[in-house]
C-alpha cells in the first residue's frame, strides 16, 4: 500500500493517483454508495492514502454518510481542496448544490462538471480513488470511461433478479471501454432477525456469487441485510469502522479481497 506512486506523464488525468476504482450498479438502492463509503473507509483504515469521489449526482449521499463537516476549499489558482473525514479527500455534488436541490442536467452539463471535480480536486498523492458513480449505464459513466484511467470497477447488487439483470448491463459498458471489472460485491443478503437469530433471505440468495461464477468474475464477498449498516450511515460512521460489529468484518473482509 506505502508503495512509490508510479511515474506518469504529465498529461496524464490524476498524475499523482495509482488506482482509479469505480463503483457501480445497475439498479438504485442496491446499497452502491454504502459500499463505496465503507470501502474507502476501509481502504484508509488499512494505511491506505485515499480520495472518496462521490459522482452520483441524482443523490449525492456520500458527505452525509461520513458525517462531513468541512466543505471544499477555492484557492487562488482555481483549484479545489476537499475537506478530509476518516483519513479520506472528499469530494461530492453536494458540496456544490443546494441539500434540497435536484440536479437537472443534460449530457454535455454533466460532462463538465464531472471532468471539472476530477481534474480541478487537490487528490494529491493516493493510493485508490474511490468512486462512487449514477446507478445505471448514463452520462457520468460515459465521462468518467472516456476521461479517467480506470483500474477496474466493483460492481454491487443485491442477490434478487432484477438486480442482477441490471447488473449484467454495467458488465457490458466496462466490457465495450475495455475496464476491468475488479469482482461482483453483493449486499443485503441475509437478514439476520435480532431478535430470534433466524436468518431469512428477503432478496433472495447466492444472486451475487452465481452473477460472478457465470461470468468469470472474482466475488468479493456478501454484505448481510444489517440495520446497523444503515444506521451506521445515517450517522455518519462507517460501520466498517466498528471492530465489534460482525457486518463490519464483513466489509473489512470485502476491502481485502478488493485491495
Ligand atoms: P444506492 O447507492 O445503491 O442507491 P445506498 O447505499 O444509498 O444505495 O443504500 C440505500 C439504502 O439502504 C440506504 O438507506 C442504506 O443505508 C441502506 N443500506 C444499504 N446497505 C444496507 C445493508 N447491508 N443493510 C441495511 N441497510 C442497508
């Protein structure tokens, strides 16, 4: 991880970055920014030196699930400096608009804005840039596809059906701009019930596991269906954070097959 950041040219996007990982889904709720967050978090909490880029520009939750309370920084020569939480950069659109304010953008717009926070950001030196994209196949991942190098991507689904058929259509989008898909990460698998120990599968299972065997694609592991998770999220602290917490484990233990 403490390893020398590889030379680059200096027309390179991101000279001072050794690995750009997105993180993706096909369908929204899927709990893509819950594993983006703890994963980053995660990263950091390894020793790593990390950028958490959230580019989900319809619902920027990212700020509010680390609790942020600093915001980017202007400087005189026009660029940006991300304020840090959890030993991470921070940078997201809701930094840039309003709390309560949609963003209704065309193509070209998004193009912008998005090529702007990547190149304009003070990342600095980091080991991964985490990047939290859109669900979906649209403009954010065109931009990001066509103007960063990716290392690979980290696809999150539930194991429910449609999930996993949205999932499949992100596959083939990193397949057509040649990006390595890193694994298949499947989240909310198990409920496990706090009050009687039974576990039930509410989204089904094995979705995640049987998307990444048919499709050659390492599996990086299962998030159970955890209310902690999600009030971990509402408080802003990563439940990977929380050495007691058994869900934790499981994102520390999905951070190190990704890593
Ligand atoms: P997406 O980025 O795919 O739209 P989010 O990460 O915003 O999804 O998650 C959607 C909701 O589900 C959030 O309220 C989040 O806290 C909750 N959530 C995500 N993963 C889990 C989980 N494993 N257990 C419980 N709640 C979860």
């Amino acid at each position: 991880l403490t390893a020398a950041i590889p030379d680059r040219t200096g027309d390179d996007v991101l000279p001072g970055v050794k690995n750009v990982v997105a993180v993706a889904s096909g369908k929204g709720g899927v709990g893509k920014s819950t594993v983006a967050v703890n994963l980053a978090a995660g990263l950091a909490d390894r020793g790593a030196r990390v950028g958490l880029f959230d580019a989900d520009i319809y619902g920027p939750n990212v700020p509010r699930m680390v609790d942020a309370d600093d915001h980017p920084q202007a400087t005189e020569s026009e660029t940006i400096v991300p304020p840090e939480k959890f030993g991470m950069k921070l940078m997201s659109m809701a930094f840039m608009v309003g709390e309560d304010d949609p963003v209704i953008w065309r193509g070209p717009m998004i193009h912008k804005v998005i090529t702007q926070l990547i190149e304009d950001v003070e990342w600095g030196y980091l080991d991964y840039l985490v990047v939290d994209l859109p669900p979906g196949t649209g403009d954010t991942q065109l931009t990001l596809l066509q103007t960063v190098p990716l290392t690979g991507a980290v696809v999150v689904t539930t194991p429910q059906d449609v999930a996993v058929d949205d999932a499949r259509k992100g596959l083939r989008m990193f397949g057509r701009h040649d990006t390595t898909v890193l694994g298949i990460a499947e989240n909310m698998s198990t409920f496990v019930c706090p009050d009687c120990g039974d576990e039930h599968d509410i989204f089904g299972s094995g979705g995640g596991r049987e998307f990444a065997d048919d499709n050659d694609l390492p599996f990086l592991g299962s998030i159970p269906l955890d209310p902690s998770v999600r009030s971990g999220s509402d408080d802003g602290e990563p439940v990977v954070l929380d050495d007691d917490n058994d869900t934790g484990g499981a994102f520390r233990d999905l951070t190190a097959e990704t890593a």
